[in-house]
C-alpha cells in the first residue's frame, strides 16, 4: 500500500479501518463499566452508605466516558475529510487506539486511588499521549495530501485544537503531585470547554 492511494469512498480498506477504529472505541468504553463492581453480599440498609462510598468510581467512569468519547467524535471528523490513506496513516491510527484503548486501565486506578498522585498522572499521560496521536496523525494527513482539497482549509485550524487537550493533560502533571483533585477538575474544565467545540 505504500506509495499508492486509494479513493476513500471507492475503497473496502478504508471502510474496515473505520469499521476496526470503531470497533476499539466501542470496547474502550464498554470496557469502562467493568470497574464498576456491587458486593454481592450488599444489604440494602448498606447500600446508600455504598453509593456515597462509590463516587470516585462513578466520577473515573463517567469522565473517561466523555474522554473517548471527545476522541470518537474528533477521530470521526478528521476521517471524514480524508480523500485517500497509506500504511503509515494506518500505523499512526493503530498507535492512537492503542492509547484509546488503555484508557479503562487508568480509569479503574483512578477511581480507586485518584486521591494520590500517581493514579492521576498516569491518566493524565495515557488521556495527554492519545491527543498527541491525534495530532500527529492530522498532521501526516495534511503534510502527505490525504485531506480532500475542499477539507484542507477547515483541516488546517484543527491541530492546535487537538494539541491543546494533550498541552493541558501534560501539564497537570505537575499539579497532579500538589493537589491530585485539582489535576482532575482541570481536566473536567478541558472536557467542557472541548464539547464546546467542533472537530
């Protein structure tokens, strides 16, 4: 495939890299519930005492539900302006889902153990590295000419959007190891502001 290209509409390939893509995205996010665990010995008069008790699980899943789900929408934006595709559009793909899909892992420790710091920041650099695949591979697309030519203009203004999450998540880094519950407002006031917007 190197070296050819393929019309987007016109191609079996390019419907089964959306297909598979799709596919890791609707595992990540399934796979989000699965921390989220009722003792099977509960009592009911126990059971308000547990659901306040579960909060930070229900807050990990429910942020990392908006996280991929910002990032389906944006990998589903980008993908639509496509014209054509080679290997390594492909293999950049791959190493993006590849961060998309090791999400629910961060989310589970983060909502057992989001009070310390280490959980948060290993969010922080799974949720940062996947943004920066994100970025990297629109810009391959754009620098090697696999945006439609009517899509380049609005395609040109979407990086620095995609390299903003990853500036951010990066940056609470730091924060992470002051204040781990700040570390993750911010990334709740990133998500807000990133609903917000389009692409």
């Amino acid at each position: 495939m190197e070296g050819s290209r393929t019309p987007v509409r016109e191609s079996i390939e390019f419907a089964r890299i959306v297909a598979f893509t799709d596919g890791v995205f609707a595992i990540a996010i399934t796979l989000l519930v699965l921390s989220l665990e009722v003792p099977s010995d509960l009592q009911a008069s126990a059971l308000h005492a547990f659901l306040i008790d579960s909060w930070p699980q229900l807050f990990a899943y429910f942020l990392s539900f908006a996280v991929i789900g910002r990032f389906w929408i944006g990998h589903h934006h980008v993908f639509s302006m496509l014209q054509d595709f080679d290997r390594r559009l492909i293999v950049l793909n791959l190493a993006y889902l590849s961060m998309i899909v090791l999400v629910p892992f961060p989310t589970e420790l983060l909502g057992e153990y989001g009070g310390g710091s280490d959980a948060v920041v290993l969010y922080a650099l799974v949720v940062g590295t996947a943004a920066l695949l994100g970025w990297v591979m629109l810009r391959y697309a754009l620098r090697h000419g696999h945006v439609r030519p009517e899509a380049r203009a609005e395609a040109a203004g979407i990086p620095a959007r995609l390299l903003l999450p990853a500036i951010v998540f990066y940056a609470s880094i730091p924060l992470s190891f002051l204040s781990p519950e700040t570390a993750q407002l911010v990334s709740v006031g990133l998500l807000l502001d990133a609903f917000r917007r389009r692409g």
